[in-house]
C-alpha cells in the first residue's frame, strides 16, 4: 500500500487532519487502534477559539457547530463566596464557542466517510519505521495480517499515550513536564446548566467547574485527590461536594439528576520539542498536554493540525518554507498556552502543600483581577486565544 500522508490516531487532531488533506486533494490514510465508537465515547472539554471554529469551517464540517453550540461572550469566576464576571466580548471583541469535543469527532467522522478515503480502525501493534528515509512507512496488524503503508510524510495525531513520539530516539526529543498533586473528577448529566456562562470556583475544598454541552445537558466537575477512586463517588456525594464548594446563589439554583458518565482525569502540563523529526510530524496531544483549566487542549491541537495541514499542502506545491518551519511556528504558541493553563491552574486550586501565605496570595491575585481591567484583559486574551 502507498499514500501520500499516513496520519496514525483518528482523535479530533488526525480526523481534522484527514478533512483538511483530502480538502486539498492530497492522499492520506488514518491508522487508529481504537474502535470509532471507542473514541466517541471519551468525553472531553469543549471550549472553542474562533481560529478552532474557523477552522472546523474550513474542513467543511462547520453546520451542525453552528448550529448546536453555545456563543459565550464571558465566563465566571468565584471565589469567598462572591462571583464576579469577566466580559471576554467587551475586553477583547471576541467570543468562545461551547461545542463537545465528542460532538466534533463525530462531526469529522461523518465527513471522513463522504470523503471515501480510507480509515483503518482497530489496528494493532501500529508501528512507524523510516522516518529519516525519502519512503517511511507505517505498518500494522489487523485480522492475522500484517500491513504495510508507505508514504511521504507522516503525522503522529496519537495522543499522549501513542507510539510516534516513542518512536523517536531520546538524544533527538526534549520532554519538559509538570504533574499537578490532583485531579478532576467530572461528571455529565441531562440537566439544565446552572448559569448561562461558565463558573470557574476558587473554594478551599478545592476547585469546581460548572460547564455545559447544551442547553439541557451539563458538565460539572471538582478538584478531587489523585488516590480516589471512581467507585467511590456516588453521584449524590459529587453533587454535594460541587454544591459545598459553589456560591450560596448558584448552590440554591443547581439542578441535579442521574450522571450519563463520570470521570476522573489527572492533571498535567506537558511539551515535546521539537515537533518534526525527519518525516515524522506529531500534533495534538502526542506533542504536549495542557491541564484542563484553561480550555486549551483542543485548541492547540487545532492550531497545529492548521499549520501542518499548511505546510503539507504547501510542500506539495512546491513550496517547503511553512513546513520547514513548522515546529518553531507551533511552539510559540504552546508555549503561551502552557503559561496560560499553568497560570489558571495555580490560580484556582488548593493544592496540599500550600500554607497560608499561598492562600492569601491567590485571594489577591482574584482581587487583582476584578480591580484592575489590565488583569482582566490579560485572562480574557489568553482565554479567548491568540491570533493564528
Ligand atoms: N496507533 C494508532 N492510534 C493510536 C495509537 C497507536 N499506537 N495510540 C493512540 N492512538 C489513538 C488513540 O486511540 C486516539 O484515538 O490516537 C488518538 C489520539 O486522540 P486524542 O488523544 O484525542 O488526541 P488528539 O486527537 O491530539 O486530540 C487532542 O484531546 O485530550 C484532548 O485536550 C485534548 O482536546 C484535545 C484533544
Ligand atoms: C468542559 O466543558 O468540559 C470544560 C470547559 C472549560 C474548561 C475545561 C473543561 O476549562
């Protein structure tokens, strides 16, 4: 078998990959192990950059985004008991979108079926082999069988956990990491969002999140150790520790029901560097890992999948300068990012080790920000995203 582009791991990031590719004409195969319905079935956040929506557009699968999602123009953010909003429209003239990242993949996956290229799901033991070589390739096992692609180029769209960015000898890759002394434990549920916009809470309990997927379904989740254990969680004890840890206003209006899924993900920054090594290119989550506090993951990986799929479409015009600067163009921006998340992180959790003096200082730096617009400014960019 041969393809112009191999893309292993069908996430949002391979799937947008594969849309933009084979929008441009250029051929491409996605190697995933999972099954479709596994990967629908993971639930991740669901803040959307106008650069992200732009796009989602762009890949043609713009409709039903517009159509389903949620314009938010602010967020919240409380704490000692007050809340107190941060006008993200008024302070940068832009909005976020609130869409699933499930509802994106499916989306992405429908259009990767009109488009008949092909999808190979379920592959096991994907390996990827030449990578410095004009003819890399990708093999795998499916069936009894053994299957070789070659190709140009490939694209390591396989998350945290994938074999690309293992595949990469340790003297050529940078790896910095922070792990974070908690978790999130979330928890979806059919039941009307508490508030419009989403509440951010600082509480010494721990932090909370009140967000949404639609009108009628909710996404909340809390600050939980790193020893718990799903099982322990009963839906009742999630929504009371969410309920002790919100604002007596929004604690009275909550309306809770029966969880559709529940969760607990640890908590972690994470960059590979470079992004480029030979042939081989990694996006998304394979290349870095944001904590969820700043709505960026998604994001990021859109950026980059739009930088490559760029610099792609543009080597096979003839033209290699977006590609070879691929790496250095995507890096800034998770950089910034990285700061960000770190930042909104530090800012709204308890962490264990933390004594008085950290506690005091985090109050004012929420002070800071409802006094001074400057403040307020700087989280409102970052939030709503930089420019592409
Ligand atoms: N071979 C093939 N596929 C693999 C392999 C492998 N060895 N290892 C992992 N995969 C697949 C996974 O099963 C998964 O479907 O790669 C896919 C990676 O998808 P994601 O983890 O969703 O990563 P990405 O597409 O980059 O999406 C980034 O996910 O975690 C969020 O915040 C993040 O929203 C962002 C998004
Ligand atoms: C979510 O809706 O899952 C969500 C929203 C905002 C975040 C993190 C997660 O910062």
């Amino acid at each position: 078998m041969r393809t112009q582009v191999v893309i292993v791991g069908a996430g949002p990031s391979g799937l947008l990959l594969g849309g933009l590719l084979s929008k441009a004409g250029i051929d491409n195969m996605l190697v995933e192990q999972r099954s479709g319905e596994y990967v629908l079935g993971r639930i991740r956040a669901g803040v959307l950059e106008q650069g992200a929506v732009d796009m989602l557009d762009e890949a043609g699968v713009g409709a039903r985004l517009h159509a389903e999602g949620l314009v938010h123009g602010g967020i919240e953010i409380s704490w000692a008991g007050g809340r107190h909003r941060i006008d993200l429209h008024g302070l940068t003239g832009k909005r976020v979108m609130v869409y699933g990242q499930t509802e994106i993949t499916r989306d992405l996956m429908h259009l990767r079926e009109g488009s008949g290229r092909p999808t190979v799901y379920e592959a096991e033991s994907v390996s990827v082999h030449d990578i410095d070589g004009a003819r890399p390739s990708v093999r795998y096992h499916k069936d009894g069988q053994t299957h070789t692609i070659e190709c140009d180029f490939i694209a390591g769209c396989d998350g945290f956990h994938g074999v690309c960015r293992a595949s990469v000898p340790k003297d050529r890759i940078t790896l910095h990491e922070k792990v974070y002394p908690f978790g999130w434990l979330g928890l979806l549920a059919d039941v009307p969002p508490l508030s419009h916009e989403l509440i951010y809470v600082n509480h010494e309990r721990g932090f909370g999140l009140c967000s949404m997927r639609s009108r009628t379904r909710s996404r909340y989740y809390v600050q939980c150790s790193l020893d718990d254990r799903i099982e322990q969680w009963s839906d009742q004890a999630f929504w009371n520790e969410l309920r002790a840890r919100l604002p007596a206003d929004a604690a009275a209006s909550l309306v809770t029901g029966p969880s559709l899924e529940k969760s607990i993900a640890p908590l972690r920054s994470f960059v590979a560097e470079p992004m480029r090594f030979g042939r081989l290119f990694l996006a998304g989550d394979a290349a870095h890992i944001v904590p969820p506090t700043g709505a960026k993951g998604l994001n990021l990986a859109a950026t980059d999948v739009g930088y490559l799929g760029q610099g792609l479409i543009g080597h096979y015009k003839g033209q290699p300068a977006d590609l070879d600067r691929y790496s250095e163009r995507c890096l800034r921006r998770i950089w910034r990012a990285e700061r960000f998340s770190w930042w909104m992180t530090s800012l709204m959790h308890t962490f264990p080790t933390s004594g008085s003096f950290d506690r005091k200082v985090q109050l004012a730096e929420l002070d800071y920000l409802v006094h001074s617009e400057a403040a307020a400014r700087a989280l409102a960019e970052n939030y709503v995203g930089l420019p592409m």
